[in-house]
C-alpha cells in the first residue's frame, strides 16, 4: 500500500503559526520540543512526540496509519495558540 498523497518533501519552513512551546511555558527550548510550521506551499509540518505505536491498535473506526505516516501528538495549547494564524479553508 502506498502514499495516496504526493508530499512536497522540498518545501521549505515559511512561518510559525503561533507561539513556540518555550513561549507558552510548556518546554525550556534547550531540547527537542513540539513546534507547528507552515511550509512555502502551504503544507504544514507538526513536530510532537511521536504516538503512533501507542495508538495504533485502538484508532477509531475508518481511521488508518498508512504507510509512511506517524500519529503526532503535540500539546492543545500550541494549536489553540495557532488558531488565529490558521487561515479557514
């Protein structure tokens, strides 16, 4: 099984929507911590912990880790944050 989405691995980082973990007091930014990025076309890049094995057994119905793909689990602080800088589709 494959992609069913070709993914613009070339795209670089454009803007932050948000505020950075460090500034909402949820990490001390020294170290690896979750970030949201809006890449230069369009895409947007999630860096959080990495769930997938904690979740795939138990994903709800219709829902599928495909191949290639991570369950990503980031802070709700950081998308509540970002919601004024995320366009509505």
């Amino acid at each position: 099984m494959g992609r069913t989405r070709n993914v613009d691995l070339s795209a670089p980082f454009a803007e932050r929507p948000g505020k950075p973990a460090a500034e909402l007091g949820l990490f001390d930014g020294r170290d690896e911590c979750p970030a949201i990025w809006r890449l230069a076309n369009g895409d947007i890049a999630v860096i959080g912990t990495d769930a997938t094995e904690a979740y795939r057994d138990r994903l709800p119905e219709g829902v599928r880790i495909g191949e290639g793909e991570r369950l990503v689990v980031l802070p709700g602080a950081m998308l509540a944050a970002a919601k004024p800088d995320i366009p509505d589709a």
